[in-house]
C-alpha cells in the first residue's frame, strides 16, 4: 500500500499551503530537557523528508537558541527557500515583553540572522495578551505592516492562549492586515473551544495555525511538565485518561494528535518536536488518519473520562489599555 504523503491545506487568504503537520521547533531552545547540536540539524533533515514544510519558532524559546538551531538545521537541507515555510515571532523575549515598534522592527533583523535567512513567511506577535491589545493593534502591527513592504516579511500573524484577544484585534485593524492566527491548547481533546471561532475566522480570511494538540503535555504517557498551569482536577483526568489508552495498547499522543488533525479548517497542527523519533511518529500519526480514519471507539472512551474537566482551560494576563 502507498503511504499517502502528508495533507497540504491552504493558510486563509496567505496563497501558502501548509503541512497538515507544522513542525514546533521550541524544543529545539532545550525547552523540555537538553538537546545536543546534532538533533535539531537531523530532526529538521528528517522533518522535510517526510513532508513537513512548516517550520515554528521565536527569539523567546531558549532565549535565541531554538531559532539558531532551526536556522542551523534549514541550511543543511540545501534546497530552494520557496520549498519551506518559516514563521518566527516578536515582542516576547527573555528579558519580558516589548510590543513597541522600535523593538519589533529590529526583532526581525536579529532573527533573520540567527536563522541565516532573508525573509521570513509569517511575522508573529508572540502572546499578545501579556502586553497591551490597544498597542498591538495601533502600534506593533502598523510597524509590521511596513516590515512587509520591506520585503523582511511576507505575512503577519498573532499569538496567544485567550481567545477573546483574536476577536479583539481582528474587529480593530483593517480586513488583511492580520493575515495568521496561532492559537494553542484549544483544539485537543480536553478542549475544542477553538471550534467556535473558526466560521468567524474564515469570514475574516485568517488561516488558523492550531498549536499543542497534546495540550503542554497533559495528553502524554509521561504527563504534564512541573509548571503546567493546568487544575489538578484536569491533571488527574488527563492521566486516567493516559493510563486507560495504555491498557488499551493506545497511546494517547497518537490519539489527541489524530483528533487535532481531523479538522480541515485548521491549516496546520504545530507540534514540539527535537528528535527523529518524534518527527517519525508526529508523521505516522498524520499518515495512519489519513489511511485508517480516526479511532471512534477509544476516543468515545477517552471523551467520557474527560467530559467533566471539557474545555477546562487556565488563566493568562488579559490588558486591555
């Protein structure tokens, strides 16, 4: 049997086509544990190969080191620029948040560099919700605006976990002026909530970029990192739900992966990857949905044991002013 190559859809009104698979190079900072020089370079070598076209990063992963390692790993593929997309981001970095157009305007030049490009595909405001919307949308997005005419940039996107942030700097700029949005943690398995705002989103033209399909972690065998801001009512389902998949013989990344895929109205699904064996099964996952269709039976199960925690999600900074 031929193993379908991986789905590539349309991101809004951009032109761009997707990989139904966005590769998430924040791991890449060492963000979830160290990685050594080699596993990004591969990692992305091995990405590509297998049809990913959509590379993800920011200055803030790893304070710089995710870009540089994704930068490291794009010029080891040795192929024209027009066969990849890159997205990186502005106005979060280690040392806090700074949506001014001063800042953002140099943001870009820095990560060009570090990712040993020319342009990138999509400039994203990184978690605007920490900042101020009314800035974001009179002040930073403006200053993207003729970021793009530089021809740095080709697309501007914004970022963040609030959904509520979408709808208000979309309603206040100008219809194509924001052309991506990235949203995480609200379209797995535990959380649909993002469902509600595509019809919205495609009125708009936006293309939806859906990030952590295994929500930070909670939908994993190993469980959520220490920090994860979830409730310990979520936490615990989450991990009954885990150990139910696996006396099963089902893995529950494979699953929520598979649940975040089948939405065609989302572009993309951006997941954290640092090595080949997560490339692999993040692809095999994409593969056996698309040959098979989605496993009804164990995801009835799984949405029973979660349907008291459902789109239970966790505070992040709202300002409006």
């Amino acid at each position: 049997m031929a193993v379908p190559k991986l789905e590539m859809r349309p991101l809004g009104n951009t032109g761009l086509k997707l990989s139904s698979v966005g590769f998430g190079a924040s791991p890449l900072g060492s963000v979830f544990g160290s990685v050594s020089e080699s596993d990004p370079v591969a990692s992305v070598l091995e990405a590509f190969h297998l049809g990913i076209n959509f590379f993800d990063t920011s200055p803030y992963y790893g304070a710089t080191l995710s870009e540089k390692m994704l930068g490291k790993g794009l010029k080891a593929l040795g192929v024209p620029r027009s066969e990849y997309i890159v997205s990186t981001k502005c106005g979060r970095y280690r040392e806090g948040f700074d949506f001014s157009a001063e800042r953002v305007t140099k943001s870009i030049d820095e990560s060009l560099e570090r990712l040993q490009l020319d342009y990138v595909d999509i400039f994203q405001c990184h978690d605007i919700e920490f900042g101020s919307l009314d800035q974001v949308v009179n002040e930073t997005i403006p200053a993207l605006q003729k970021l793009k005419e530089s021809g740095k940039i080709r697309f501007i996107g914004i970022t963040g976990l609030p959904l509520e942030i979408f709808t208000y700097v979309l309603d206040r700029v100008p219809p194509g002026t924001v052309d991506v949005i990235l949203s995480y943690c609200h379209y797995s398995i535990n959380d649909s909530t993002l469902e509600d705002l595509l019809p919205y989103l495609k009125t708009k033209g936006v293309g939806v970029i859906s990030a952590s399909p295994l929500a930070m972690g909670l939908l994993t065998e190993f469980g959520p990192p220490e920090w994860h801001p979830a409730s310990p009512e979520l936490k615990s389902a989450c991990q009954a739900a885990a150990v139910y998949c696996k006396e099963k013989g089902k893995n529950i990344s494979k699953l929520a992966m598979q649940y975040s895929l089948s939405n065609k109205d989302i572009s993309t699904v951006l997941v954290g990857m640092n090595s080949v064996k997560q490339v692999e099964e993040n692809v095999a996952a994409a593969t056996e949905l698309a040959l098979f269709g989605k496993d009804h039976e164990t995801l009835a199960e799984v949405e029973a044991i979660l349907k008291p925690v459902k789109n239970q999600t966790w505070p992040s900074g709202i300002q409006r002013s």
